[in-house]
C-alpha cells in the first residue's frame, strides 16, 4: 500500500505552461510575455514583485479555472490578465503543488500556498468578482532556484527528476 507522502508526490503527468505575464508596477496593466527570468528569493525579472522575499514571488493560477471563472460570471473564459497573476498552468493541479518543489524551464520554485483573491477582482470582473475568484484564485510560490521560464514548459515536480515513473502514472 502507498504511503501519503508516495501518494502527495504523484502526478498524472506533467503540466504546462500556457501564459506568462508580468506587473511593471502595483496597479499597472498585466504584460504578457513568451519568457521570463525567475530570480532566487525574488519573483520574477521586471515584475513589481522582483527583488522582494518572501512567499509570493511568483502567482500561477489554473488554466482550466479561467472557463469556470467565466462561467460563474456569465461570460466566456477570463482572460488571464485580468487576474494578475503571473502564470498560468494547464493540466496539473496546483493546489497539489502546495509545499512542494517543482521544476519550470530552469528554475525550481515551491509551491508556499493559495494565492487569494485581491479587491481588484471587483474592478476587473465586476461586482462579485472578489467571491467568483475565492477557490480559483491560484498559489503562490517562491523562486528556490533561479533559471528561465518560457510559454510551453513542462511544470514537473521535482521528485520527478530522481524518478520519473514513481511520480508520473502512465
């Protein structure tokens, strides 16, 4: 029988990358990008987080919760901007990624917790949109290890290096 923490390290496969932006600023419109450079301890390169310590360097939100989100609103899927967030992933759980390690292109950052909603989500989605993003809102992480992240890259936790057929079930 597997143990929690063999089951708490294994993943149907891995995720992706599917868009990447950055905040110049507080406030300031969300960038999209094709890459980015993670910084260690920091967030990401030119995003208004770099340079700070802490949990929330880098924000990921679900690529499948962008059609739920619209849908709870009414509307087509959110577009990822909105949510000023800094990545989104497609095809792995997130949440899952809680206190865990994971490699994106050559940086590893660590899953620190959900990433809640902010008031802006009244602004960008309208009246309610605090509540519709509470769930879905994404996670946090932290840069562990430096490196760079480009649209199309695999999210890999990092037992799956040592491996592979241990944390993915083919």
């Amino acid at each position: 029988m597997d143990s929690l923490s063999d089951l708490l390290g294994r993943f149907p496969h891995p995720g992706e990358v599917v868009w990447i932006g950055r905040r110049p600023a507080r406030r300031a419109d969300v960038i999209p990008c094709t890459e980015v450079t993670a910084l260690v301890g920091g967030g990401l390169e030119g995003d208004h987080y770099a340079g700070r310590s802490g949990s929330r360097g880098v924000t990921l939100v679900q690529a499948e919760h962008l059609a739920v989100l619209g849908a709870l609103l009414r509307r087509d899927p959110v577009d990822p901007a909105l949510l000023r967030r800094n990545l989104v992933v497609s095809g792995v759980n997130l949440l899952a990624l809680k206190g865990q390690r994971f490699r994106i292109g050559t940086a590893v950052l660590e899953g620190t917790g959900p990433c809640p909603p902010c008031s802006r989500m009244e602004e960008t989605l309208g009246p309610g949109g605090y509540n519709v993003m509470r769930g879905h809102a994404g996670l946090n992480a932290r840069v562990v290890t430096g490196g760079i992240i480009r649209l199309g890259d695999a999210v890999v936790p990092v037992l799956a290096e040592s491996d592979p057929e241990e944390t993915f079930t083919r």
